[in-house]
C-alpha cells in the first residue's frame, strides 16, 4: 500500500466530490502530519510548531464548520499501532461532520477559511483527508440531521 502526504486535493478528485448531489451527512477524517517548527510562506517569524500553528487554524475551523451546521466529533493524538505494522507517518487525526458534502464545499471555499488558511498550511508538513458516509451501527445509510448512533 502506496500514500502520500499532501496539503491540497487532487483537482480530479475535488471535482468529482463537487458534482456529487448526495445529500447525506459526510465525516471527513483528517490524518495529519506536522512540521517540527512552523514555517510562514509570508517569512513571518514564529516560535510555534506546526501543531501549535495548525491548532490556531483549528480553533478557527471549529467557529466556522459549527457556523454551516457541521460540528467537530474528535480530535486525538495517535500514539500506536496496536493491529497492523509500518512506520506511524501521522500525528493526530480529526474527524468533523458537515450535513453533505455541499456543506463541506461551502466551508472550504469560504474567505474566512482562506484567512485561517496560512497557519494551515505553516503547520503541517502533510495530509490525508478521507471522506466517509455516515451509517447507523446497524449499517444503514444515516439521513440529514440524523446522527450515526441512530
């Protein structure tokens, strides 16, 4: 199995997931990988590290995803394979739900998240943003306004 890191979305596959109608709930879950020390692409001088910057693009992020009706569900640190073997490659991982992916769009193409952006990208050194479905425990499909624990 083959990753790689990045900060931005492949063009084709960001198109695909705006053409996409479906209208279900969607949780991005954010693998992230953070650089020792931030690094401004403006040369701005910092003290931070990248987590502490990205933390700041953070607080930023949860003010706005709760403003489109999306709410963050976790945050933690990852400490350890426990199933599996390989080189742990990310630091923390996230998971935020939007009520669709057209929620999600509208997020990501605000002004406000372009401002907040800059301590994105100065504090990590790389991603993985997967996309998910909600379903119940059961396996069934989650509707709008429905939590997975339905």
């Amino acid at each position: 199995m083959e990753l790689h890191n990045a900060l931005m979305p492949n063009p084709d596959v960001a198109e695909r997931f705006r053409a996409s109608t479906d209208p279900t709930p969607v949780v991005m879950v954010n693998l992230l990988r953070f650089r020792p020390k931030a690094v401004y692409a403006d040369g701005r001088p910092s003290d931070l590290t990248g987590e502490e910057a990205f933390m700041v693009y953070s607080a930023a992020m949860n003010k706005i995803v709760t403003g489109f009706g999306g709410r963050f569900v976790i945050s933690a640190l990852i400490d350890e394979l426990v199933i599996g073997s390989g080189d742990l490659v990310w630091h923390r991982i996230a998971m935020v739900e939007y009520p669709s992916r057209q929620a999600f769009i509208a997020v990501a193409s605000s002004p406000e998240v372009k401002e907040a952006a800059v301590h994105r990208h100065a504090g990590l050194e790389g991603q993985l943003l997967i996309s998910t479905r909600l379903q119940s425990l059961l396996g069934k499909p989650v509707g709008a306004g429905e939590r997975a624990s339905a």
